[in-house]
C-alpha cells in the first residue's frame, strides 16, 4: 500500500473590492468654502471618515430603493424618495428651488426644463 498524497491546498487571494471614494482634496475645498475658519488636519481627517461614511449609507439605501423596486439600476425616482425620506425635498421645497439654490447655472440648465426663443424647451 502506497500512502495517499495529500494535495497541497492552494489559498486563494480574496480580492478586496475598491469601493469608490471621494476625492479628499474634493471634501477639503467643499469642507474650505462652508467653514468659518481653519481646520486642524486631525479634524478634517474625521471630517473625511464621516463623509465617506455618510456616502456609502446614501448608495446602500439607493441600492436597496432600485432592489424594492425590482430594478438593478439606480434611477431618479430613487434619487428622489432618498430625498423625500432625508427630508431635504418636501412640498414647501421641492426638487427645482435646491437646484436652482446650490448649483451653477450650467448644471441648472442641465437639470430643469429651460424654454428658449422659437417655444423650444432645452432639457
């Protein structure tokens, strides 16, 4: 009788998936224009963690929106009931007036119906 070989158990490298982040020099020139004054770096890197934090919560729940609604893809109406649900969009606010408060005006013509001479609506 032979004794039987083991087979060497070969380990495999489980791949930690890169969830997407945001820029920290994007957080701290945002996080610049809304403080009042200067910020320790030990502050902004808590600044930093919540934000990304903050992040993933909001793709989670529009995840699990598309999900309910039997979809794979996250679309506006998801977009809208996080809002609705975050209390950000109500009736006395809606959707259009936060644009038109905190965005530029090339990304507002992009987002609201915009009539122009000759009765042409540019989306």
């Amino acid at each position: 009788l032979k004794p039987q070989q083991t087979k060497p158990v070969l380990k495999r490298s489980r791949k930690k998936t890169l969830e997407p982040k945001i820029p920290s020099s994007l957080i701290k020139s945002v996080f610049k224009d809304y403080a009042k004054m200067p910020v320790a770096t030990k502050s902004f890197r808590i600044v930093e963690k919540c934000t990304n934090k903050y992040f993933k919560q909001l793709w989670n729940d529009l995840a699990a929106f598309a999900s309910h609604a039997g979809r794979k893809t996250v679309e506006v109406p998801d977009v809208e009931v996080l809002m609705r649900r975050q209390r950000l969009v109500t009736d006395e606010i809606p959707l259009h007036v936060l644009i038109e408060r905190h965005l530029p005006l090339e990304y507002r013509k992009l987002l609201i119906p915009v009539a122009v001479s000759g009765n042409k609506v540019i989306p």
